[in-house]
C-alpha cells in the first residue's frame, strides 16, 4: 500500500479544491424529463457564453433532436446540502435550429 500522511491521504495523491464553487449550470432537458448536464460554471455569464459547444461535442443527433429546453439553474446552499433552482431558459443553439430546419 501506499504512505499516507497525517491527514489519511497517500504521499503522491493530489487534492483539488475549487478556489470558487461551481454555482451555476445549463441542463439539456429531452422529452420524457431526461436531463443532460452541459457544463458548469462560477457565473450565469460564463455558463451562457459556454453551453452550446458541449451540446453538440457531448450529445448524439438523437439526443439533440429530443431536446425540449435548455436551463439555466443556480445553486443555493452550501457545498455538500442545497439545491440547483432555475433561473431562465437558454435558447437552443443556433447551429442546431438551422440543421433541424434544413436538413
């Protein structure tokens, strides 16, 4: 096994800590409730500016065609006990609305 330091961890393992949480996310929501999480971020901003490129790197053409809507959620609590709350509606992406009309 591997030496442990006085806090339990092995000598070579790394911890990560957030520096800021994570507060904010956009939801993929399909048809029939199912939801994809597309990514996450420390401001409404960022998460805004961030969604669309995981909604096609992260999803398959069927799971993008059952897309219903797009949330924006917020995190309220601390850490370890809370809750993701809706804040808005995203729009789909562009490139997806163009593609479901076209093709």
């Amino acid at each position: 096994m591997g030496n442990y330091k006085e806090n339990g961890t092995k000598e070579n393992e790394m911890i990560l800590q957030e520096t800021k949480f994570q507060t904010w996310r956009a939801v993929a929501v399909a048809e029939g409730g199912v939801e994809h999480l597309l990514t996450l971020g420390t401001s409404s901003d960022q998460v805004k500016k961030n969604y669309s490129v995981p909604f096609f790197d992260l999803l398959t053409r069927d799971e993008q065609a059952s897309i219903k809507r797009i949330l924006l959620e917020k995190w309220y609590g601390v850490a370890d006990c809370g809750k993701w709350v809706k804040q808005d509606f995203l729009s789909l992406p562009k490139f997806f609305l163009q593609r479901q009309f076209v093709g």
